[in-house]
C-alpha cells in the first residue's frame, strides 16, 4: 500500500538556517532540516546526496555544484599544475592584461619541486615571475588542503602587501564552483583567511613574527632580508610537523644567510633541495638568444632584453653577475 507522501512547508526559521549556512558554506546535519531541506531541493530542483546526513549532528561541508564540478574541483585538488593552468588567471606583463597562467617550463618545474620537497632553495634572476608562480602554488594550498597556516617573509612591507594583494587577486578571479570570494575574510595589511580556516600571513623584517604555528614559511628576497639568520632561527621552532621553508632570492652583497644554505647544500650539509632559475629559461626575454663572450673570452648568454637590463643597471659588472646571471659575489678572503 502505497504511503501519502507529507508536503512540507519550510517555515521561515528554517529557511532563515537554511540562508545563514549556505552562505557558510555549512549544512547543520539535522533529521528535521535535512527533511525539510530534501523537499525544497527537490521543489527548486537542485541535486544534492543526503545519505550521509541522516542521523547525526555535526556539521556536513555543503556544495550546489554539479557533479562534473564536483569532479573537476578534485582534479584541481590533486594536480596543482592543473589547477594553474586551467583555472588561475594572473597579469601578462607583455599585454598589460589579466589572462590565463600559461606556465612556462621552468615554473612546471618549480611546482614540482614545491610539492616534492619539504624545504628548498631557489635562486633566480631578477623578474622572471617567481613570486607569481608562488602565489598560483599558495592558492593552490589554501584551497585544496587542510590546516595550512602560511607565513610569508619579505625584506619590506609593501612586498609583503602586494604578495598578499597578487593572492588575492588569483582567489578572486576564479569561478565559483572553486571558490566563491564570499567566504574569504581579508585584511589586505596582514593577512588573507579562507572561510575553511586556512589563512595566509605576511610579515617582514621591520615587524615581528605572528606567534602561531605555520605548515610553511616562505622568505622572499632573503639575501635582503635584514637579520634572516635570526628571522629563520624564530620561525623553525614555530614550524607545524612537516612544516616547510622555501628561501626566495637573487644575489646580494649584504646577504647573511642565503649563499650560506647555498653552499651547505651544495656540500650535502643541509637537507634543502635547490632550484636556479636563469634568466634564459623565461619565454620573451629569450627572444633572440645568442651565445657571445667577454674581453676575458667567458660565455655569455645574450638577448635584446639582456641589453635592455644591462642598460638598466648602468652596465655595472657586479648587479649584472648578481641580479642578471644569478651568480654569488666571490667572498673577500683575510690573509
């Protein structure tokens, strides 16, 4: 015998928990409000699996996607050059326009390192989009995993702003069935937290470490960053178990700690994996390469937007080996 099947109302009350948790990005897991709920899905014709609602009382993480963006957002959660590639959206330099992230090799790479190495080491030229593929890795993190607290370190404060504001900026210019920019709380001075509890602080060396425990720390800048060595000796003790460190920079003069981890890797006396980045490798600046050499009969490599750089840095030897070549200064020796 068949049953009358109940037509239910949803009174206002519920409706009004109903708003307040999705909004939440939250379902309450209630028999009463699960039913209710069930019926008005069904009415507006939205689908949605209750079966692992029914009986209990916690709270169910709630989605109104469908299920090939359900699929597609768990693909994005286990390939982050996926992600990347088909969903970030960041400024090409060359149209002054924001596009898709149509990532170089060399930035592939870097993805890669990032995800298999709890601490590295990356030494690069200046400007060859290190920070951007960063940031991409960052949102990557705050999105798709659990219990990521990062802190990023720069040598001043509005590097350390305007990585924040390039986050930002990535998380807002995604579609929805990814991240909806509702859920995100910002304050565009310190910190950027996600409705997921994941949150991404910056500091510098002008201000104090955020006293909490963080999954990773990055340093970009290091070689500039004044007291790193003391910076690195108050952040490790405040690593999360597998917590990972990445140093950022180009040579410097005044650098204290940076060429150091360097060479203690290179020697095998550190557990950091390295990661160099040469001008070359980057599309565009490479346009026109030519292999030429020096008065002293040394390689080089050349390039129209070398000339251009070099012009920049009024063609003195020591920037162009440091911020160009990516090469250490050589290290006075007392005798």
């Amino acid at each position: 015998m068949a049953t009358k099947r109940e037509i239910y109302t949803i009174p206002d009350n519920v409706v009004k928990t109903f708003n307040t948790f999705s909004k939440r990005n939250l379902i309450p897991k209630s028999a009463l409000v699960t039913q209710l709920l069930r019926e008005f899905f069904k009415k507006n014709k939205i689908s949605y699996n209750f079966d692992d609602f029914e009986g209990t009382t916690e709270e169910q993480p709630f989605e109104n996607i469908s299920e090939k963006e359900r699929i597609e957002k768990e693909k994005c959660s286990q390939d982050p050059i996926y992600f990347i590639e088909t969903y970030v959206k960041v400024l090409n330099i060359f149209s002054n326009r924001i596009e898709k992230f149509k990532m170089f090799d060399f930035q592939k790479d870097i993805i890669n390192q990032y995800e298999e190495n709890k601490n590295n080491l990356v030494l690069h030229s200046r400007q060859v989009g290190i920070s951007t593929i960063t940031a991409a890795y960052v949102c990557c993190k705050l999105l798709f995993s659990n219990d990521e607290t990062i802190l990023y370190i720069s040598n001043d404060g509005p590097c350390g702003r305007k990585f924040l504001a390039k986050v930002g900026d990535i998380l807002n210019n995604l579609p929805n069935f990814i991240f909806d920019n509702s859920y995100i709380t910002r304050n565009m001075t310190k910190k950027i937290q996600l409705d997921n509890e994941n949150m991404l602080m910056i500091s510098s060396n002008d201000t104090s470490i955020p006293g909490q425990a963080f999954s990773m720390c990055i340093i970009d800048n290091t070689a500039f960053v004044k007291n790193a060595d003391k910076i690195l000796k108050t952040v490790i003790p405040a690593l999360k178990p597998n917590g990972k460190i990445t140093l950022l920079s180009c040579p410097s003069e005044k650098d204290v700690l940076f060429a150091d981890y360097w060479e203690k890797s290179l020697n095998e006396k550190n557990n950091f994996n390295r990661i160099k980045i040469h001008w070359s490798q980057r599309p565009g600046y490479n346009e026109g390469l030519e292999e030429r050499f020096d008065s002293s009969g040394k390689r080089f490599l050349w390039s129209p937007w070398y000339q251009n750089m070099c012009e920049k840095l009024e063609n003195d030897e020591q920037k162009i080996k440091m911020e160009l070549e990516a090469e250490f200064p050589i290290k006075e020796t007392t005798i």
